[in-house]
C-alpha cells in the first residue's frame, strides 16, 4: 500500500483538550482529530474499502468518515504524528487477511479411555477362558 498518498487524503481538525495542563490547556488548541474519508478514498481499492467499512464499522460514521483523536502530548506537532501512527497501524491490522478457522478437533474424554481399556482388558481375560477360540474373539456388549 503507499502510504504517501493515503497520508494526503487525512484531514485534521484541532481543538482544546481536556484535562491538565493549565494555561496552555485554556489557550492552545492540541488535541487533534484525524479524518479519513473511507469511502471517497481515491488510492484504497474497492475491496480495502469493503474490508475497511466492515471491520472498523464501529469507528466509521455515516458520511463514511473514519475518525481517530488524540490529546495524549501538549504539543499539538506530537498529537498530530501519534494520530497519523495510529491510523497506519489500524489500516493495516484491518487490511491483514482473516486467518482460516480450523474446525473443532475432538479428544477422547479421560472416562471414554478408561472404558477402552477395560473393554481391552476384559477380552483379554476372555481369551483365557475354557473354551475361548483365539481365532474368534467374543463380540464386545453394546
């Protein structure tokens, strides 16, 4: 994927961010908001689109616009680079291929290998028995 041109597809919008920081919180604007136009994307291809709308349903809003906001540093330069990181990784995480499932594989139960042992052991001493031909072994009970 290139990156290059998905990176001029972003827009920013700024705004104060909460929490500490005192002046610099009540002046400067830091926080910042990543949008993606998902849908209207002219470097994703139509099935990165599909993938991309149905993984991260929950994170696109009805315009098609994939929204991601950062106010974890003071400066609204780190904000901004940290948002862009985060997009990149979420667009690559969404876009890697499903691992195929495996089907559920049964194991023997622990009561189940008992009982064939002693269905093993009792035609063992069934043999051994007068009369018991070692060419026709006694069917085991149902």
């Amino acid at each position: 994927m290139d990156y290059q041109n998905l990176e001029t597809e972003l827009k920013f919008r700024f705004s104060r961010a909460s929490g500490k920081g005192g002046q610099n919180v009540n002046k400067v604007e830091t926080r910042v908001e990543l949008l993606f136009d998902v849908v209207g994307s002219v470097y994703l291809p139509e099935a990165d689109k599909e993938r991309l709308l149905s993984r991260l349903a929950g994170r696109i809003n009805q315009e098609g616009l994939l929204s991601i906001a950062v106010e974890q540093y003071r400066s609204q330069h780190r904000n901004r680079k940290e948002a862009i990181d985060r997009f990149f990784e979420l667009i690559e995480e969404a876009l890697q291929p499903e691992k195929p499932r495996r089907g559920h594989v049964a194991r023997t139960t622990r009561p189940a290998i008992r009982l064939q042992k002693k269905k093993a052991h009792s035609q063992k001493k069934a043999l051994r028995r007068k009369g018991a031909s070692l060419l026709e072994p006694k069917p085991l009970p149902a």
